[in-house]
C-alpha cells in the first residue's frame, strides 16, 4: 500500500506575495502527516495561531508526488544517502 505523506511548515515570509523565508534556519516543522486530512488539520491549526501576522504562512507539501515508487531508484538512493 503506497503512503501518502505529508509535511506541513512554515514562517515569516520576505514578503507575503511571495514564498520565501526571511530565515530558513527558523522554518517551523510542524510534522509528517499519513494522509491529506490529518495535515489540513495540522495546518489550518499552526495557521490560525498566526493569522493575526500577515507575514507567517504555512504550507502543505505533498511528499508522496516527490517519489514515484513505480520507477528504478536513483544510484545515491541506492547507496543510501
């Protein structure tokens, strides 16, 4: 059975017409969810305490789209790293 991960993050964005950081290092890592519903939780939640910050976004990345489990691994994949 494939898994359908999900990471949710986020923090203070340069400017919040767009998506990069003021400071990677501060990225908060909200968690790794099994499945979409679990991590739309996760994120309406960590949005909701910062939504008086216009500059503090939260996203959901799809982690399952990353990797296709149907194609040959990568050879660095292979060695493990």
């Amino acid at each position: 059975m494939t898994q359908r991960l999900h990471l949710v993050f986020g923090g203070e964005l340069i400017d919040p017409t767009k998506n990069a950081f003021v400071d990677v290092d501060k990225i908060d890592i909200v968690g790794m969810f099994p499945n979409y519903d679990s991590a739309y939780n996760a994120w309406k939640a960590a949005a909701q305490r910062t939504v008086d910050d216009a500059h503090t976004r939260y996203f959901i990345a799809h982690i399952h789209r990353l990797r296709d489990e149907e194609q040959a691994a990568s050879s660095t994949e292979e060695l493990g790293h």
